[in-house]
C-alpha cells in the first residue's frame, strides 16, 4: 500500500519491468522526425547523422519551414551526410520555428532557405519502400507520422522509438520516481500533446509493429551538465557528431544544464538495455485535474515504455564510447572517468534534477 498526496493509501499492481534486446552489435537503418524549438532534436540529429551503430537515411520536420530545411541541410552539409532525403510537412507555413540556439550552433545570423526533397510523410513511405525494417525515432508531435498512415493504409513500420508519453505512480515502483511526479497517474507531455489525434492513432494502428516510448518520466532526470560534459570531453573524438555537440554544448552549459530527452530517445533505438521497460497501453485523459497521458498495464499489448534508466550505459552509446567499430579506430581513454554516482545526485531529495538511480545492464 501506498500512501497517496493527500489522499488515502491506493495499492498498485506494478508490471514486470522488462529489457528488450541488445541492438549494439547491429547497424540500423533509421529515420529522424524532428522539431527545431528546442536544442534536443539538433543534438540528435548530430549524434544519429554518423553514430557507427546507426545508418540514418532520412529526416522529416516539424512544421518544415523553408529555414527549418536550410537548417537541416546546412547540418548534412557539416557531416558530408548530404545523401539524406528531407521532408518538410509545411514549407510555406508563416512564422519562425528555429530557435536562438541553432543560430548560436552554426554560427549564423540568418539561415537561408532551402527545399526539401519532398512531403514528409512521402517521404518517410518512400524510405520504408527502400529499407523495409526502417527504424522511425520522433523527438516532434506525431503529426508526420500520423499523415503517413492515413495517407498509405497499406504501409507497415517495424519499430517506432519515440520521445514521449508518461508512466505514473501505477506504473513506476517508487524506488524509480522522480519526486516531482510523485502521486502522478497522468502528465502533459510535449510531444504527444502537440497533436493528440494522431498520437491516439500510430498508437492505436496495428501497422506499427514495435513502440518503444521514452517517457518524461525519466527523461526529466538525465540530464547535460558541466559532469556529463566533463565525460564526453574524453570521447569527444570518437565521431564528428560527439565532436559537434561537445563544442556547442561547451558554451550552452555556463548557464544551465539540458535535459536529454530526445537524444535519450536515440540511445534506447540503438540499445534498448539502456532502460527498463512496461508492458502498457496508452491512454490520454481530459478530465480536469488528470489531464495528459498516462498508461495502464496491458499483456497484448506491443507498446513498452521506460521505466528506469541506466545511465552509464546511456553515456556510452551517447558517445560511441562502448562500440567497438570506430571510424577513427579508437579506444576508451584509459583515464578515469566521472562515476556514475558523481555524474548524478542520487539523493532521492533532488531526484527531480538528477537521473533515476541506474540499473546493472544484464
């Protein structure tokens, strides 16, 4: 029995948490659905654009502003990655959609212009056509993908690995809470709100195969400070995307640390070990004073969503740290490192600025 905020005690059946398969020693083809308000998607984009794990074919935006696609292809330009299709949902759409940071990272004052390759969701089906167990990794509302599947009712996605959702208090033993969700069942959240009716879709279709969500319920707790930093100033040669990131990042962090959800997102695509997962069907609420999503257990379900983080693991597949193909050929460091306990306040008080306790990968 529990002991609810204010509330009388309320027992929950907690799921079985689960670990689905090691992808580490697999090259994926995947594609990023992508937003620019916010730092997050760049950094993914870095890190996806030539992760050794990864073979990242396409990249689909959010709402897909002429600039947004500037800003992408600038990005692929960077990397000599410019073989990725891009897709843009609304290229005519008024308004700006890039924030102060991108400018900041490709040290520009204006980003020109550019056109996309297509529709997003063609794209993402034209993708599919090509590379059949095509991986979809969103860090954006579900909108592009949600046009996908009413726009091609024939089409199938093998795996989806998307930022968002939320596990509560029925869902999370307390050993694994964040104190700032404690006695929460169901929370707003970024992504999924962002188009509610195509979220209730991709998650209701039979045609996607496999949905893995990282939820904010642990990706409020990992987070880019000065220690994580410290970490991949040691690693930061392993690919040019580590290299990118260490260096905008480097002035981004004088002033406050930034929670990784998206990038986390990534990581889990390529090594699902990374959290510990439930068995659960989502659901939204409007009901006031429970508004937002929120998930119940469910068996038939083909939905997992995360329940707790390892964060060493997390940090190593962030910065090719574990992986043994290089294309510079590189090593660990032989130096030490940062601990995880010194990476991360464990002190349960401070939980909801620091990750969840890790847990051993098996």
């Amino acid at each position: 029995m529990e002991q609810a905020p204010d509330g009388p005690c309320i027992a929950y059946d907690h799921p079985p948490l689960v670990y689905l398969a090691r992808q580490v020693d697999q090259v994926f083809d995947c594609l990023f659905d992508m937003e620019t308000q916010d730092p997050d998607d760049y950094l993914t984009l870095c890190l996806l654009l030539n992760h050794p794990c990864t073979r990242l074919r396409a990249v689909t935006i959010t709402p897909g502003t002429r600039e947004q696609v500037g800003l992408v292809r600038l990005t692929l330009q960077r990397f000599n990655r410019v073989d990725v299709q891009v897709g843009a949902r609304a290229p005519d759409k008024p308004g700006r959609a890039i924030s102060g940071f991108h400018y900041k990272a490709l040290q520009l004052n204006a980003i020109p212009a550019a056109e996309p390759d297509g529709i997003a969701c063609d794209i993402m089906y034209a993708t599919i056509q090509s590379y059949p167990h095509l991986t979809i990794i969103t860090g954006a509302a579900v909108t592009n993908f949600g046009l996908l599947l009413n726009k091609y009712p024939h089409v199938q996605v093998q795996r989806w690995v998307g930022q968002g959702g939320f596990a509560g208090d029925n869902i999370v033993p307390p050993e694994h809470r964040l104190s700032k969700f404690q006695g929460k069942i169901f929370m707003d959240t970024f992504n999924l709100g962002g188009d509610i009716k195509a979220a209730q879709s991709v998650l209701a279709s039979d045609r996607v195969k496999q949905r893995i969500l990282v939820s904010k319920n642990v990706c409020h707790g990992v987070l880019y400070d000065r220690k994580f930093h410290a970490y991949v100033t040691d690693f930061k040669r392993n690919t040019p995307g580590v290299e990118h990131i260490h260096a905008i990042m480097t002035e981004y962090i004088k002033h406050k640390p930034k929670a990784l959800h998206d990038p986390l997102a990534a990581c889990v695509a390529i090594d699902p070990t990374i959290c510990q997962m439930a068995q659960v069907r989502l659901r939204y609420s409007a009901t006031r004073g429970q508004r937002g999503w929120g998930c119940e257990p469910a068996t038939d379900s083909n939905t997992k969503i995360s329940v707790t983080v390892n964060i060493e693991t997390f940090m190593e597949i962030f910065t090719a740290g574990s992986i043994n193909v290089f294309a510079s050929g590189r090593t660990k460091p032989k130096q030490s490192h940062p601990s995880t306990a010194e990476i991360v306040k464990l002190d349960p008080t401070q939980a909801d600025t620091a990750a969840t306790t890790p847990t051993p990968t098996p």
